[in-house]
C-alpha cells in the first residue's frame, strides 16, 4: 500500500487523517511544519504528501516549491489542504498536484488520496 506524509500543525488534524488513512491500509507519516516534511520526503520518499498551507517554520507553499524543484523528490505527489481563500491565493504559483479544502470531506479525501497515491483501483469511494 502507499506511503502518505500528512503534514499539519494541529496534531488533532494530523491524527485524525493519520488514523483514517492507516485504517485504509495506507502507511502513514506525521510532520508538524515544512521543514520536517521537507526532510522526512526526501529521507522516506512518499508516494503522497498532504500539506496544509499555513504553518509554522515554513509553510505549505513553500515546501511545495521545495520539493517538487529538487530532482529526487519532484515526483512525490502533493496535495494542499487549507481554507478556500487560502488555496485560491496559491494555487496559480505553487506546483501542487491537488487541493483539498478545509474542513474537508473524507469520502473526498480518500478519493483524491486513492487517486493521487496510484491506489484508485476504479471502483470509486
């Protein structure tokens, strides 16, 4: 199954997206800000990242553009998660793969997830 970063500086965001997705048979990954994400991708390598915008340290946006410029990890997969207004501001000058808004749905999450992270087996969610 894939192995998926989830990057949030709430904990209650990242254990429960840690808890729903390990429940769907993904492995899971926690970060508290970029620039953990930043070296726990390119010590790990995961198949996806879900990276909320806003946080400490560096944020979102920023470890985006980080990952997705350096050969070894421009393939992972990302997905931004943040408020609408937020993303919208963004979107346009960040290479992510996707958006997620929060708060979000979790039939969406595991679909973008299950998209995203090559696991869709088209069968839906």
């Amino acid at each position: 199954m894939a192995r998926i970063l989830v990057v949030d500086d709430d904990p209650v965001i990242r254990d429960l997206l840690g808890d729903v997705l390990e429940g769907e048979g993904y492995e899971v990954f926690q970060a508290a800000n970029g620039q953990a994400a930043v070296e726990i991708a390119r010590d790990r390598m995961p198949d996806l990242i879900l990276m909320d915008v806003m946080m400490p340290v560096l944020d979102g946006s920023s470890a985006t553009r980080i990952l997705k410029g350096d050969m070894e990890t421009r393939r992972i997969r990302i997905i931004l998660m943040s408020a609408i207004m937020s993303l919208r501001r963004c979107s346009d000058d960040v290479p992510a793969d996707g958006l997620l808004d929060k708060p979000f749905d979790l039939d969406v999450l595991l679909h973008d997830v299950a998209m995203h992270a090559g696991t869709d087996d088209g069968i839906g969610v």
